[in-house]
C-alpha cells in the first residue's frame, strides 16, 4: 500500500535512476484538504481528475470511500455536494487503491480494488452507492502477500492507435470490447502495467499483456489525454514520478514502456495517489497523512 514521492512532468528525457528535481512548490508550501473530510486522515490512496465538470476524485484503501472535490471559488477546495445538501462522498467494500474514469461526460467511475476487482460505481446521486459491474483480475493482476494492484487509468483508443500500443505478442491493437479503450493497471509487484480491455456490457475482459516500468513498484497512474503521456507513480524509497508513452520495445521476454522522464517528489513517505490537473494543478494522497498531507493540492506543476 505504499507508494513513493511525485515528481514533475517536463518532457526532457532523463534516464532512470537519474530523477530530475520536483517541478513544483515544496510540499510546505502546497494547499492542504485534509481538514474537509475526517477520513481524509489516513489510508488516503488514489487520485484522478475530470476536466469536463472539474473535479478530483480522490478514494480511500481503509475503510473503502471515494469523493468528488470541485473548487470552493475563494481559492479553496470543497467536497461537492448537491442541491439538498448532500455530499459526494460515496461508502463502498473493498480496498480502494485507485479510480478514474473512462467518459469524462457520465457519471461512472472506476476503482481498483486491490483484492483483484476493477468496480464501476453510478455516482449520478451523491452518498448512494451503487456498485454496477465488476471485472475480476486476479488471474493475471493477483495481490499476494499484501501487495498488488494498485493503480488505474484509463486511455482511448485514438492514444493507443497514435502510440503503436502493443499487446503480449508484440501486435499493435486496440479495445474489441465495447469500451472504445484499454484499463492500465499498475502492481507493486515488480512496477508492471497491465493492460486490459473490459466488456462494456458484462464482467467479462480481455487481458493484453503487461509493460515493465523504469521502477519496481507502481502506486498510481494518470493518462494525459491532451499530451498522450502516461504518468506513473512509483512508492520506493524517496517516491519518483515517470513520464512514459504507450509505445514499448522488448526487454528480455517483457515488453517495456518508454520512459520520456523522470522525476523525483516533494519529500519521502508513503505517498499513494497522484492527479493531474489544469494550469499547473496536481493532487497527491497520503496513507500516513504524514505532516497532514492526506489530501495535497500543488499549483505550480510544471508540466
């Protein structure tokens, strides 16, 4: 469940190991949310944001919540709640480790839960739980010991076919399953990237094979669909921040993702869940809430 500090998004290439500094401010100095939810004080994990409403998702491992943030318009940050009073705040089993979502227009999300089940939640009525399809992984994406998937974006079909994404085979493909997309999933167990292409009508998939990253540990992940880059989020030792795109090349028998830079984060610590956003915005989960940094908001990341 731990995952490592966040670094910034320059396009220079870099090789691994040689992780360029935090491209935004120190952590001292970024806007803390911990204070908007007592549940944001710990098990904090994953992050995400939709830019059609404008609003991050964050999710929590123990016990498994998830919420929608929208701004507050003072400058601050709030948990969205509707016209009755009623917060986006959503109650659901499992150990939540990671969300995003696929239509940034309907109201789905998609969690990882880390016991091998990618869940798709309704959340057009907010506090009301409504669990509508799950997809089971753990064939190909199993926890063991404690350790295991943790991580989940979503990237279209344009991306993939733009990049030259490649399946197990070495193949280029797409999705073929309703989706119009593939579901990475990233594990702590030896940082890989699975790819899987989930049936929009029933809780069947097709798995794609997996990518080596440039770390041994993957905790989050965040498509950029704008820039048609892949960030992945890696938990040891000091946290550092990957900047890949979806074309790979063989590494041994596994394929591996390109990595386009790397960097490290604002300080050490169990640092979970990563989210981009506009103009400079970024969002980072704390499972220790170390500092009371459960829930973080940089705005000056430099892409």
């Amino acid at each position: 469940m731990r995952t490592w500090w966040l670094l910034g998004v320059l396009l220079l290439p870099r090789l691994a190991g040689a992780a360029g500094p935090w491209p935004a401010e120190a952590h001292t100095r970024a806007l803390k949310l911990t204070h908007l939810d007592p549940a944001f004080a710990r098990n904090m994990s994953g992050a995400c944001w939709n830019p059609s409403n404008r609003t991050f998702w964050v999710c929590c491992n123990g016990p498994g919540l998830f919420w929608a943030l929208v701004a507050d318009g003072a400058g601050g940050w709030r948990i969205a709640a509707n016209a009755a009073g009623v917060k986006a705040r959503w109650a659901a089993d499992g150990d939540l480790e990671g969300i995003c979502q696929r239509d940034f227009t309907q109201p789905l999300v998609y969690l990882m839960d880390e016991n091998g089940f990618i869940k798709e939640f309704d959340v057009a009525e907010f506090g009301v739980t409504k669990l509508r399809r799950q997809w089971d992984i753990r064939a190909w994406c199993p926890q063991v010991n404690g350790r295991g998937p943790e991580a989940i974006t979503f990237v279209p079909d344009e991306w993939l076919r733009r990049q030259g994404f490649r399946n197990a085979a070495g193949q280029r493909c797409v999705s073929t399953n309703g989706m119009r997309g593939v579901m990475l999933v990233g594990s702590q167990i030896g940082g890989c990237v699975h790819a899987f292409d989930l049936n929009a009508t029933n809780s069947t998939c097709t798995y794609l094979g997996s990518n080596l990253t440039a770390r041994a540990e993957t905790a989050d992940l965040d498509f950029d669909r704008a820039a048609g880059r892949l960030y992945i989020w890696h938990n040891l030792g000091p946290n550092d921040l990957e900047v890949a795109t979806l074309n790979s090349t063989l590494q041994g028998r596994q394929r591996k993702l390109h990595t386009v830079a790397e960097y490290r984060g604002p300080r050490p610590g169990n640092l979970e869940g990563f989210a981009l956003g506009p103009g400079g915005l970024c969002l980072i989960t704390d499972d220790d809430n170390a500092g009371n940094e459960g829930v973080v908001i940089y705005r000056h990341f430099k892409r």
